[in-house]
C-alpha cells in the first residue's frame, strides 16, 4: 500500500535540513505514507528514536516494523502530549508535510478531491464530528462566506456564500457535485479548477480546523526541541507559509518580536538557509510538489 499511499516531497532537502545525529530522537508529524519516516529511519543508529503522528487511520497501514519506532495516531497539535505519554520530553528535530496526502486525493469517497463526485466529507480523521457536509449546509451565510474569502481567498465569497444557502433552501447539498452545480456561475471553463481547488482548500481547512491546529503545533516546538534542534517544515499555501515564516522570524504570529532587556531581538528560532522549492525534475514526477515550500529553523 505504501508505495501508492503517497509520493514524498522535497524528500532528501526535508530530512538533510534536520542534521540527523545518529543517536536522536526525532519526530515526523505527518507521516502519511511513510516516505519521510523511512528516510530518516536509514540515517539513524540503532540508538536512534523516532516518532510519528497521523490522525488518518488509513495511514496505520503503512506503519513501520522497527525497534526504533512508534506511530501515534493523533492529531500533532498533541505533540507535547503524546511525547510526554512516551517519556520523551526533548528532541532534536521536527519534519512536518502539511499536504493533504495523494492517498487522501485519490480516494474519491473521502471527497478531497475536485475530480470526483463524492459525498461532502473532507475530514482527515474520520471520526471528527464536523465535515464538509456540516459546513455547507448548516454555517450561516456570513460563516460560509468567512471561510471562503479567509481560506480560499475568493473575493467574491459573499456571493458564492448566498448561492450555496439559495441552493440548499430547496434541498441539502450532500455531494461535491451538487456543490459545483450551486456554484456553476462562478467557475468559468478556462478558470473552474483553480477556483474550484480555492473553495475545496477552504472547506478543507475549516473542516479539519487547520490553520488553528498549524499555530497550536508550531508554539508548542520550542518547547519540545532541544537548543540546536530542527524543524524542517512543508507548506502548500500561503497561508500556511505566512505562519511559519511569520512564527520562525518573530516567534509568534502577530505583532514584533520580543526583546531583551537591552533591545536584542529575543526569539526561540532562527532560520537556516533560504527558502527551498522542488526542482523543475521533481515536479515532473510529481505535479503535486508544484506549490512546496520548505523552511528550515533551528532551536536557539
């Protein structure tokens, strides 16, 4: 199953920005198909540690047969909850892929994806209570429209947000197709994918409350690395990159940085190196790595 599960991105950057000592113990909190973890697995020892989280019950099936590690099923923003549970107070590094998984794509009934028509769901940990059913059809016009203008940054989500209602006044919008029909005015032939890849994200991201649990996830590491520690963090939008560029310069997300006593900057990370992007070969193998970034930062 694994080799299908997912395509791991910016695979060899990722874990080369962890600076893996052999007798560490690191975490992979999005583990997915694996891919990250077993690269990183390669380079340990046998003192080495590693730790991994995925709230996708799917993804247990990929799990790894090693001494040297342990597959949490939880959701990150735990990550000081569950290493605490393991006695692990401390670590030397942090990778996180915050893409959606191509299994997650490819699985039509999880309805992640624009090209099926599927039932509204969209929740990566299938037993939470809200879906994209929820969202749709129970959150007020100026809810819904929030959600597409803050998530999907659609400027005309006031309208879409009043198709919808008008739409599921005459019945429930169950499925991703009835979806797109209610909305069939605002996705001209040349532009419906990426606008309807715009109103997915932001379904997806209220579904799942990403943006919330991405901010719980990142203050949470400097607490858990250890000084010289790394994280070494893939994002697919903007609105996740702004945050941890935004957390990796200033140590939180609004406002200026804190300051010492004597006007010094005073921040719990820095960065390391610039910005990395997939190469034009990787992208060709894997048009899903098209909109990667990764940043690297180290525990001061």
């Amino acid at each position: 199953m694994t080799r299908e599960y997912h395509n791991p991105v910016l695979l060899h950057e990722s874990v080369d920005g962890l600076n893996i000592k052999e007798d560490g113990v690191y975490v992979d909190v999005t583990f997915g198909g694996g891919g990250h973890s077993r690269e990183i697995l390669r380079r340990l020892g046998k003192e080495g540690r590693l730790f991994a989280f995925d709230q996708d019950e799917d993804a247990l099936a990929n799990t790894i047969e090693d001494d040297r590690f342990q597959l949490i099923n939880q959701n990150f923003q735990f990550l000081k909850q569950f290493l605490k549970f393991y006695g692990i107070r401390k670590v030397d590094g942090i990778l996180a892929d915050f893409g959606v998984s191509s299994h997650q794509f490819d699985e039509a009934e999880r309805g992640f994806s624009i090209r099926f028509n599927a039932d509204l769901d969209m929740r990566m940990n299938r037993n939470s209570e809200l879906s994209a059913y929820q969202v749709i059809n129970k959150y007020s016009q100026e809810n819904l429209a929030s959600v597409l203008f803050q998530y999907g940054e659609l400027r005309n989500a006031n309208a879409m947000a009043n198709a919808i209602l008008e739409s599921r006044s005459e019945t429930p919008i169950k499925t991703t197709g009835q979806l797109k029909e209610s909305l069939k005015r605002f996705l001209p032939k040349m532009k419906e994918n990426k606008i309807l890849a715009q109103i997915y994200q932001a379904i997806r991201i209220e579904v799942n409350q990403e943006i919330e649990v991405l901010k719980d996830f990142l203050l949470q590491t400097p607490e858990v690395l250890k000084v010289g520690g790394r994280l070494s963090l893939i994002s697919y939008h903007s609105l996740e990159d702004r945050l941890v560029k935004r957390f990796i310069r200033a140590g939180k997300f609004e406002g200026e940085p804190e300051k010492d006593f004597y006007g010094n900057i005073d921040v719990p990370l820095k960065k390391v190196g610039g910005l990395i992007i997939p190469s034009a070969e990787e992208i060709g193998r894997n048009n899903r790595a098209r909109s990667a970034k990764l940043r690297i930062a180290e525990r001061i």
